[in-house]
C-alpha cells in the first residue's frame, strides 16, 4: 500500500509535491495501490515513483516525469499523458487504453504485455521500447519514432502507421512463438 505522507502530500496539488521532492529528495516515493484516478498531476515530478497498481483512471499526466517509474499493472485508462517523459518507465501489464501519450517520451520503457489499444500515441518516442505483446489495435502511431523497439505477438490492427519510423525495429527475430505483429 501506498505511503500515507507521501500520497497526502501528492494529493495537495502538483507544486506542492514538486517543492517537496525537492527538498526531501525521495528516492523512489511509494505510491502503490493509490487511487488517483481524475486527479490533476500535470508536469508532476513522479521520476522513479511506484506506481504499481495504481488507480490513475482519466488523470491528467500531461508533462508529467514518470521517467523510470514502475507502473506494473497500473490504470491509466483514458488519462492524459501527453509530452510526459516515461523513459526508462516500467509499463508491464498497463491499460492505457484511449490513453493520450501524444508526444510522450517512451525511450526504452517496458510495455509488454499492455493494453494500448484506442491509444493517441501520435508523435510519440518510442525507440527501444519493449512492446512484446501489446494490444496496440487502432493506436494512432502517426509520426511516431519505433527505431529499434522490440514488438512481437504486436496486435497493430487498424493502428495508424502514417509517417512512422520503423527503422531497425524488431519484429519477428528471436521470437521462440514465431509470432509477428499483425499489421492492419
């Protein structure tokens, strides 16, 4: 369960929290379980958090840093995310589904397993991201930067792939099922 100081001051508003993870510097602050879901968390500073199992339902995260946050099995169904940095985040088993990660940093993040699908990922960063098993059926990947990332067993039914850099990015390789993704 989460750390009740922790979530109580999250829950005061984002400027407060941000001045507080200045000058306390937690670590990685425990918020697992929380329910923050409708909460405005715009451009809060959540580097590191854990998030696991969060209830974070139609938030608004936009511009947040969740950069190496640990999101496992976390709901963030229809919140925005839009322009926030989850570099380095681990997304295994997330539901982001109708999410808005609309020029998110997705640099290196784990999104196996996810469910994505409805998702505005356009313009979004994904190279070297983890996406083994995702459901990204009707994402919108326009513009989006796959270079390198990793997508096997890939749901990409009717996704919207306009513009997007594929580029080096793993399909089927290595691949023990012999799946591949399922292009629309």
């Amino acid at each position: 369960m989460a750390n009740e100081r922790h979530l109580a001051v999250l829950k005061e508003g984002t400027a407060g929290w941000n001045a507080w993870r200045l000058k306390c510097h937690p670590n990685c602050p425990d918020l697992r379980k929380a329910l923050l879901h409708q909460m405005n968390l715009e451009g809060a500073n959540l580097h590191c958090a854990d998030l696991r199992e969060a209830n974070l339902c139609c938030a608004n995260l936009a511009g947040a840093n969740l950069a190496g946050a640990n999101l496992v099995a976390a709901d963030l169904r229809q919140a925005n995310l839009a322009g926030a940095n989850l570099a380095g985040a681990n997304l295994l088993s997330v539901d982001l589904r109708e999410a808005n990660l609309a020029g998110a940093n997705l640099v290196a993040a784990n999104l196996r397993i996810a469910y994505l699908r409805g998702s505005d990922m356009q313009g979004a960063d994904l190279r070297t991201a983890n996406l083994h098993g995702v459901d990204m059926a009707k994402v919108n990947l326009s513009g989006a930067d796959l270079r390198g990332a990793a997508f096997t067993t890939t749901n990409l039914l009717g996704a919207n792939l306009q513009e997007t850099k594929l580029g080096e990015a793993i399909a089927a390789t290595g691949n023990p099922e012999g799946g591949t993704p399922q292009l629309g």
